[in-house]
C-alpha cells in the first residue's frame, strides 16, 4: 500500500505548508491549518502543539490537543514529562542534531519500554508517536507530539525527516508571534493571582484575583474548533459561569473549593515547579504568554513545610514586568549576548564612548555592533531602537538594570 508521503501530492502538500509557515505567525488558526495540512502527509490520530517560552521552554500560547481525552492526561503527560526518565524529553530533543524523534526507534522498535507508553499512550488506545522541537538559531520556539492508534504502522524515518525540516519554519512562525506589538484589552486584577497545591499537585486553594486571570487565559484548543464558551462547567449540569474552573461535586456549603481545570500553559509552569521542589529538575519555572494583547507572567514555585510533608507548589499569574519581557524580546529579534549588552546601555541613554567604557570595548567595536542590532530590528536610529525593542512591546516603566540575556 503506498503512503501518503510517497504519492504525487506530497510534494505540493509540503510546498503549502513551508509557504504558510513564512507567511503567517503562530496563532490558534495557524495550528489547525498545519495539524490539516501534516495528516495529508503524514496521517495521525493525536495531537499536541504549542508554543515555547524560548528562555525555559514551557508551554505557552498558542496550544492545541487533539483526541488526548481529559484534563487528567493532560497532568500525566507533564508529569512525565517533568519526573520520569525516559526517552525523547522536548528538552533532549532541543540538544540534537535531528529536532524530531519517535517512540518506536527510540526504544527499538519495542513502545513498552517507554513508561511514557505505559502512563499515557496506551491507556487512551494510542500506540507510537512522533516527537518534534521547533527550533531556529539555538532557540526552541514551541514544539508538537504526533501519536497513532494502538496496533497502527508506527512513524517511518522519511516521515520523521518531514517535521524535522519543518522545524525551523513552524519556530519561525512562532518567533514572528512575540513580536507582535501588544494592545491590551480590558482591565486586569489589582493583585496576582494566586493558586496552591499539595505534594500530588492537587489544587488546595486560590484566591479571588486567580479566578479573574484565568479568564483571560486562553483555552487550549480542542480538536481545531473555536474556543470552548467561557464558564463554570458544574458535573450536576448547572449552568456556566467562570471559564477554566470545574466544580467536581456541585458545590455544597461545606464542599471543598472548586478545582481549577488548568490549561496547558499552567500545567507546564506547576509540573516544572513541582520537579524542582522534589530535586528532579532545576532552573525557574515561569512561562510568559501574550494574552488579549497583553504580556503575562506565571511563576511556579515550592512553598515551605513540615519537612516530614511532600513538597508544595505556587503558581502566580501577574503582568509581566520589563524585566521579564526584555530577554523573550531579545531572542524574537535574534540578538546576540554583546548585542543585547549594547541595546540595554543604549536604552539607559549611554553614547557609543561611554558603552565602550563600560563594555571594555572599542568605539569601532560598538559602531559595528549598533549597525548589527539595526538591522536585526529594522530601525536606523537610537530612539528608533528604543521605541521598538522596548516600548513597543510593554506597556511599564523601563528599569536601568534590566538584563536582556535573562
């Protein structure tokens, strides 16, 4: 039986995908496209997309999953993601030379080698699958998992060569994306948004401000159909009312708090949090996304306790700060470390012989450095610099200490 890669359409198929990676950036509309355009060459009963924060690569905005069941193995994947040791992490696949991986070569030829196989695959009828990192000039940008039903044709290498040469273009589409200029939307709380959980990652409790956020969150797309409408989805059939929350037992005056149904972009940000906490991972847990035209920021962190009690983990949703945004920015527009030393002096009103100074460098050294920054940014001037790798992008007061390598 001949595979859809190896028929006539391949070619124009591929040719379709690769110019609408060069012609758009990344958004929700831009994933169902890609997702309807790969299974015509590379068939697939699964799906999972998002974009990356480059600086930590967890999940941001904008996200898919397609036939992946409940918001329960939406917490397994990243568990295992985060706790497990098994093959094909994101993070292994961003350190080799071939951006994308399966399952099936990566065991050799045996799934059930793979815990991850066993915890996720397998329990929703979901046999190989095909991993991919979008990666462009050292940075991973977002990154998608393919899988095919239990007992199917597991993924050939030609079909792993397909995302691996698609993986610069769809990055580039997602790198396009944080450079967006942000036009906010709406009013945000006055306060973060706060929400803890036990050593299992259980929700325990929030507070008021977390439940405003969560309404600007997006919602992970299911399936390629429009969002889901905002709202409190009770079990008992009530009516909504506050996206992202689900209440599991109807809500009876001594009834616990309702538990949070969390998108994927807070999944990502607690599971990190929670593998540092048990020594399992290290470096910050924190994602920034560009929602309703505005930069936000989620921390995750581990809280202190009895010592004898598993670990407990934070999550705070804020705005973004400067601080936070300039070293994502910094990336979108491929600066490098020198580049992004001299942008940030330039930002704090230092002439060309006083960042020489500063920077133990040549004036000739820092001229040559400038024309470099204006050309990766588009601007012929100082204020055009500032106005655009700055301003532009956040909406605060610019701190003269900001770092923009991170």
């Amino acid at each position: 039986m001949e595979l859809p890669l190896g028929t006539a359409p391949a070619p124009r198929v591929l040719e379709r995908i690769h110019r609408t990676t060069r012609t758009r950036i990344a958004d929700n509309a831009l994933l169902d496209e890609l997702t309807r355009l790969l299974r015509e060459i590379v068939p697939f009963d699964a799906s999972f997309w998002a974009a990356a924060d480059p600086l930590t690569m967890l999940a941001t905005s904008p996200s898919r999953l397609e036939n992946l069941g409940s918001g329960e193995a939406c917490d397994r994947y990243w568990e295992a993601e985060f706790f497990v040791e098994d093959v094909n992490h994101f993070r292994a696949l961003a350190r080799r030379t071939s951006p994308a991986a399966s399952l099936y070569r990566a065991t050799g030829g045996h799934p059930a080698r793979s815990s991850r196989y066993h915890t996720l695959n397998r329990p929703l009828g979901l046999g190989d699958e095909l991993r991919c990192v979008f990666r462009t000039g050292g940075e991973v940008w977002g990154y998608a998992c393919l899988w095919r039903a239990e007992g199917g044709r597991p993924f050939s290498v030609a079909e792993e060569r397909v995302l691996a040469d698609l993986s610069a273009p769809v990055a580039e589409a997602f790198r396009r994306a944080a450079l967006l200029r942000p036009d906010p939307v709406g009013r945000v709380p006055d306060v973060p948004g706060l929400l803890t959980f036990d050593g299992a990652g259980v929700l325990e409790s929030y507070n008021e401000a977390a439940e405003e956020w969560l309404r600007d969150l997006p919602l992970t797309r299911l399936n390629g159909d429009a969002p889901a409408t905002p709202g409190l989805t009770l079990l008992n059939g009530d009516a909504p009312a506050t996206p992202h929350l689900t209440l599991l037992n109807g809500g009876g005056r001594d009834a616990p708090p309702p538990l949070l149904d969390l998108p994927a972009e807070l999944r990502t940000v607690l599971n990190k949090a929670r593998a540092v906490a048990a020594g399992r991972d290290t470096g910050p847990a924190r994602a920034r996304l560009l929602v309703r035209g505005r930069w936000l920021t989620i921390h995750g962190f581990p809280l202190r306790g009895p010592e004898a009690a598993a670990p407990r983990t934070a999550l705070v949703i804020e705005p973004a700060k400067a601080a936070d945004i300039a070293p994502l920015i910094a990336r979108a527009y491929r600066l490098g470390r020198r580049e992004q030393q001299v942008t940030r002096l330039v930002a704090n009103g230092l002439t060309t012989s006083e960042i020489a100074a500063t920077l133990c460098l040549s004036t000739h050294t820092v001229r040559g450095y400038l024309k470099q920054v204006f050309e990766k940014v588009e601007v012929s001037t100082r204020g055009g610099l500032v106005a655009k790798i700055f301003a532009d992008h956040y909406k605060g007061t610019l701190d003269p200490d900001i770092h923009l390598d991170g």
